[in-house]
C-alpha cells in the first residue's frame, strides 16, 4: 500500500478554504481591513487588541460554518433559536449593564457578548426551518406561531431595552412572513399605519415633542431620540449634543476629507462614542465623501 502523499503547503491552504466562495471572502477581507483602519484611528490601543481577538474568532466561525451542509446547518436552526432565547433569559437574570441598559453576558478573560447580535441570524434561520417543514401546508394557525417564534425574543430584547435591535429583529422576522405567503390584506394595514405615523410625526412634532407631554408605550429616553431625530437643535448641549456633533464632522470631511488621524472633531475628543455608535462620522472627516 502506498503512503499517503503529503501536501504542499499550497495545496493545503487551498483545500482549507475551498469551502469559502473566494469573491465574498475577498470582499468580507477589504471591508474588515478598511473598518480596522477607521477604528484604528477612532479607538485606543486597548480596543484594537479587543478588535483583533474578535476578527480572528469571527474569521475562525466563519470558516466552521462554511464547512457545514445546507441542510444540516438549516437542521440545527431551532437548536440556534432555543439557545439565543435562554441566553437572552440569562441576560435578565445576571447580565451586565452598562450605560443603564442590561444587554451583555461575561464570559471571561475580560470579554462579553451580546445575545441579541446572535439573534439576528437565529431569528430568520428558525423561521425558515418552520415555513419549509410547513411548505405545503401554511395556513393562519402557521403565522399565528410564527408570529409568537418572533414575538419572544423581540419581547426579551425591549425589555433590556434595545428598541433598535428588537425593530431590527422583527424586522428580519417578518421579512420570512411576508416571503412564506402572509395575504397582504394583513400587510396593507400595517403599511398603511407605518405610512400615516411618519406623515403625523413630520407635521406635528414640535408638538408631541414638548415638555410634559410623554407618549404610551414607549420609555422617556426613548421618546427623547425619536425628538432628537427629529430637531436635535432643541437641545443642542444636551440630548442633541451627539448628533450635531456627528453632523459637523461629516461636513467637515468634504469631498475628500482631512485625512489619516487628522479628523479635529474625532482626534479632540468631540465626537462621542466614535468607535462604535459614530464610526461612520470618523470615516465621512477622515477619508471624507468618497471615502464614505
């Protein structure tokens, strides 16, 4: 019997990415190494060993993922779901807060993770799996569980509070609904209300926006950023502090921006949160229009 022949060390990196399409790797490549490029410039050393740690693990996840078939990956989908709910459950009952929300787990060596990224792609994939074993047979009773899939970790993500990612979340959820065949006499409606909220809120939110008055449903803070949205001079050294000043670097920019580490509004410290919420203010002062 012959013995097995050795790799070259060509031929082994080419089989260990084949599972990878190399146009998307290519492009997933440029727009981590240009981001990294932009937090560099926004963020301290001790971020950049953070970011470094999480594109290797990111790259790493990535590479076990595409080793995995279709249809089984589509097999473990109510498994990635049962799990995104307990940890979501987990967050409630001993996550971290910061910033007076609770929305992180501690798992060590100095690192956290946010249970409702996971549920970004749990989300959609447990849909999937549920209208393709029903692909036959979808009627209302189908949608009403679907409907109740998404509404429990929405529930638990708004709960922390993260309006915006619980939107996002159920926003990717009723995607799948609308796709697996919801009638549309259900969506018009909706539309409809969505449509006729933004007409109500640009005439009249000098209004709704006064002091005193607070809106059902939603928090004060919460209120307070869909004001702020929408005229953020109404406090500019408070509640509209951020997005003016975000405002300002990304006129400063230009056309072709001011350059590498040269942006004043982020290298003087103007810019809050600039190497996460207002990344892209960075980038637009940096590296300017064409940049962005």
């Amino acid at each position: 019997m012959a013995p097995p022949r050795r790799l070259r060390p060509s031929q082994l990196l080419a089989a260990l990415i084949r599972p990878l399409d190399p146009v998307l790797l290519m492009i997933v490549g440029c727009l981590m190494l240009y981001s990294t490029i932009i937090i560099w410039s926004a963020a301290p050393g001790r971020l950049m060993q953070h970011l470094t740690v999480n594109i290797t693990i990111s790259l790493l996840s990535m590479w076990i993922v595409a080793l995995i078939p279709l249809r089984r990956l589509l097999s473990f989908s109510p498994l990635f779901y049962i799990a995104g709910v307990a940890l979501l459950i987990a967050v409630h009952l001993f996550g971290s807060v910061s910033k007076g929300a609770q929305r992180w787990l501690e798992i060590g060596f100095s690192q956290r993770i946010q249970p409702s990224e996971l549920m970004k792609i749990a989300m959609p994939m447990a849909l999937a799996w549920f209208f393709q074993k029903r692909e036959h047979n979808i009627n209302w009773w189908g949608f009403l569980v679907a409907f109740l899939l998404l509404s429990v970790p929405v529930y638990l993500i708004a709960k922390q509070p993260d309006l915006g990612t619980a939107i996002l979340i159920s926003t990717s959820g009723l995607y799948v609904i609308f796709f697996a065949g919801l009638p549309w006499k259900l969506i018009l409606p909706v539309l409809i209300a969505g449509f006729a909220a933004v007409i109500a809120f640009s005439i009249y939110g000098d209004q709704i926006c006064q002091e005193g008055i607070r809106w059902p449903v939603l928090k004060p803070y919460q209120q307070d950023r869909v004001c702020t949205m929408l005229d953020p001079t109404r406090d500019r050294k408070g509640k509209g502090f951020h997005i003016i000043q975000s405002t300002i670097a990304i006129g400063s920019g230009g056309i072709s921006g001011k350059g590498w580490k040269h942006g004043t509004q982020t290298q003087l410290d103007f810019l809050p949160e600039r190497h996460t919420d207002f990344a892209f203010s960075v980038l637009a002062e940096e590296f300017g229009f064409f940049g962005g």
